[in-house]
C-alpha cells in the first residue's frame, strides 16, 4: 500500500522536528482521522515547541522541496503563532502552530500519544489525545463562527467512534478554561456519548 502524498509530505517534517528532539504533535483532521472517522484533507496541522535556533536546521531541511518563508517562521516563533510550508511536487500545505508556552498548545504536547498514522508500511507519529483533538476541532468551529460542518463532524466522529473511553473531567474543565462548554455539551448530545469518564 502506497504511503499518501499528503501523510508524506506531513512525515517529513514529524521527522525533521524528532531529530530536531522538538516536542510535537499532530491535530486537525488527521487526528480526527485517528480517533474517528477518516477523511481526507487538503492540509495538516502540527503544534510544536519550535525556538528561534531551531530555524536554521528547518531551513536547511525543508527548503527546495518545500516552500518557506524563513521571517515568517521567525515572526511565529516571536509571537506564539503558525506558519506553513508547502511541499511544492504535491502542493499540499503543513500548518505549524507554535506552542510558545500557551496553556492549550502545551497540554496538547503534554498528552500527545503515538498512533498509527498508516498501516502499511507502519507508520507512527505523536498525535494530538482524542480528548485534545476534539477540543481543538471545537475552537476552530467557534472560530469559524460555528457554520463549518466537517469541523462539527469531526467532533462527533471522534466521540462515537471513542464513546465510553473519552476523560470527560478532562474534555469539561478545559472546555470550561477555553469557553466552549455550551458545544461541548451540545458535542455529548448530538453524539449521544452519556458515559461517564473513564
């Protein structure tokens, strides 16, 4: 079975940033893929604890395969942002989200687990936790003024396909520090997950 562009391209910068021993850890719909129910995407998103020194190495790796923006990367570090890189024979887009000590980015580093990311060959990566990955998916529908509805299933294949084995004490407290209790609660319902923690 041929490894996809797109787990590829994502590969070579999980890889760049374990030799780099950079805490990461991948979220969006590649996540959700893990923990729920696959889909395709046009991009995928990694949180790291890149530094500024780290710069120079990335560069040096990613640059003519990739598209980079080398001030940009700078800009992101600075500033607790993101940025991307492009891996330019697929086209296909790599968000980088700093974490720059942020209380959500860190935990999600914090209880990254490794997962299968394809079976054949076996592949594995540092994945966000199903709990993180349904969190994230939440602040981007809120961010996203709650119309997006891969974002909204997202969440709910996460939580069906996990029912039973999520840390509800966990999903609720955060979801309280980060303002989305009301989705979150809105989550449990449409997914009919009434299971207590685990």
């Amino acid at each position: 079975m041929e490894l996809p562009e797109s787990i590829a391209a994502t590969l070579r910068v999980v890889q760049l940033l374990e030799d780099l021993h950079v805490p990461y850890a991948i979220g969006g719909s590649l996540a959700s893929s893990v923990h729920g129910v696959i889909r395709a995407s046009i991009d995928a998103d990694i949180v790291a604890d890149l530094k500024l020194p780290h710069v120079p190495s990335v560069v040096r790796a990613l640059e003519g395969d990739f598209y980079l923006d080398e001030h940009r990367i700078r800009d992101a570090i600075v500033s607790s942002a993101s940025f991307n890189v492009i891996e330019l024979k697929s086209m296909f887009k790599i968000d980088v989200f700093v974490a720059g000590g942020k209380t959500f980015e860190s935990a999600q580093l914090d209880r990254a687990v490794t997962e299968t990311i394809w079976p054949d060959p076996l592949v594995e990566a540092k994945v966000s936790s199903k709990e993180d990955a349904i969190l994230a998916k939440l602040d981007w529908f809120r961010r996203g003024g709650e119309v997006s509805e891969r974002q909204w299933a997202d969440v709910l294949g996460i939580m069906r396909v996990q029912a039973g084995r999520l840390d509800r004490e966990y999903l609720e407290r955060s979801a309280t520090e980060m303002d989305l209790s009301s989705l979150l609660s809105r989550a449990f319902l449409e997914s009919d997950e009434d299971d207590t923690s685990v």
